[in-house]
C-alpha cells in the first residue's frame, strides 16, 4: 500500500520558532513531494514542492528538507507567525502513470502570539 | 482562471435524503479528484477521473455514493441515501496530470447530515 506517514498530528509553537513537520514514504518510485496548506474553510493549497535532486529547498520562512535514502522529508517553517496557523499536508506521487498523489494525515499548526 | 469551482458551500439535510454537491475543475486539466476530509480520517479520496472517465472509485465508501463526470466542465457526486455518519466536508480537486503537479482544490462543501 503506497502510504504516507506525518507526524506530528498536531504542534503548537510560540511566535518566532521552528515548526517541523515529517513525513514518511514507502514507494521509491515516488518523484514529487508537496506540502499543502489548509486554512479553517478553506481547500489546501500548496505551499511548496521538492523533487528528489536536491536535497532542500527553500521559499521563504518555508524550507523542506529530503533524505531519499531514508524516505524521508519534512518541512520547517522558520520564524513562525501566528498566520501560519493551520493544517498542513504532505504528499507523494510520481510525474506520469498513474501515481496519483497520496496524502499524509495532516498536522494541525497553532502558533500562539 | 476562477480556480475550483463547488457548490454548495454547505449543506444540511436529513438523513434519508439524497445530497448532490457539484463541481467545475479548472479548464484544461484532464483530472479530477473527490475527497472526502474528516478529523478521524484525514483527507480520504474517493475517486478521480481522467478526461471524463472514472479510473478508481475504490475509495468510495458504499453504493450509496456515485459520482459522474458528464463532460470536461462538471462533475457531480451523489449520495442517496445520505446517513449521519456522511457528514464531513467534500473537496473537488483537478490537475493538469495525474501526478508529479500541484492540485488544485475547491473550497469544498461542508455536509451535516442530521
């Protein structure tokens, strides 16, 4: 089963620190990993994609970090503004066929003022 | 481009009811997916389609659910007859490939079903 596993379901951080979020994925095949946002009544969106060539990329406060050996990847939002509190998605899926996007459970982010 | 296109926003029914939400994808993109968001299961697909065509409906949950894509600029998903249990809000989604590219949602439609 092509699963993507995110934790932590839920993280609370003070005005000006470092939220990480991590994701886990078991398919080698996938080549695509976004992060979504959510706001309350809104659809995600993304926020930011990496590819497997590199190892980070950053945008902004928001970089994600890759380790293809490991399965791996996670988004750190640096300097974090109460603004940024919602939920967070991660995905995978692979550029053609059929690999559609598999989603992770969704990490809801409060940053207090 | 307006983006996703749904409606309604929301809905409240009765159970036994049958609930049609309604979605226009962004023009030019040859998918479209139906999720289904709830804070037990996440954010659940239910099935997608390519240039029209329903290729997975496995994640939908019982017979009482169908989804239809008559042409490139709709797609409806029907639930008849609706339980408690459907209450939740549904994303429609579309995007350009199947996968490897952003997905565009709606801002989805938020069902109680009482």
């Amino acid at each position: 089963q092509q699963q993507v596993k995110q934790s932590p379901q839920s993280l609370i951080v003070q005005k000006g620190g470092i939220s990480i979020i991590n994701c886990a994925y078991e398919n080698t095949a996938f080549d695509y990993f976004p992060w979504y946002q959510q706001f309350p009544g809104k659809g995600p969106a993304l926020l930011i994609a990496i590819r497997p060539d590199v190892s980070e990329k950053k945008e902004g406060r928001f970089t994600i970090s890759f380790n293809k050996s490991a399965k791996q990847f996670s988004l750190h939002i640096m300097d974090s503004q109460p603004g940024d509190s919602a939920t967070y998605f991660c995905a995978a899926s692979r550029e053609g066929g059929s690999y559609i996007p598999t989603f992770g459970r969704g990490t809801s982010l409060i940053v207090h003022p | 481009d307006a983006g996703v296109i749904q409606s309604p926003r929301h809905e409240v029914t009765e159970m036994g009811q049958e609930v049609t939400l309604r979605c226009k994808p962004i023009s030019g993109h040859d998918y479209l997916f139906w999720y289904r968001q709830t804070m037990m299961r996440g954010l659940e697909l239910l099935i997608y389609f390519n240039n029209n065509v329903p290729i997975d409906d496995s994640g939908m949950p019982e017979d009482r659910f169908s989804a239809k894509m008559p042409n490139a600029s709709f797609s409806t998903l029907k639930i008849q007859p609706s339980e408690p249990r459907d209450s939740a809000v549904y994303f429609c989604a579309s995007s350009l490939i199947a996968g490897g590219d952003t997905q565009y949602f709606g801002p989805g439609t938020r069902l109680t079903v009482l």
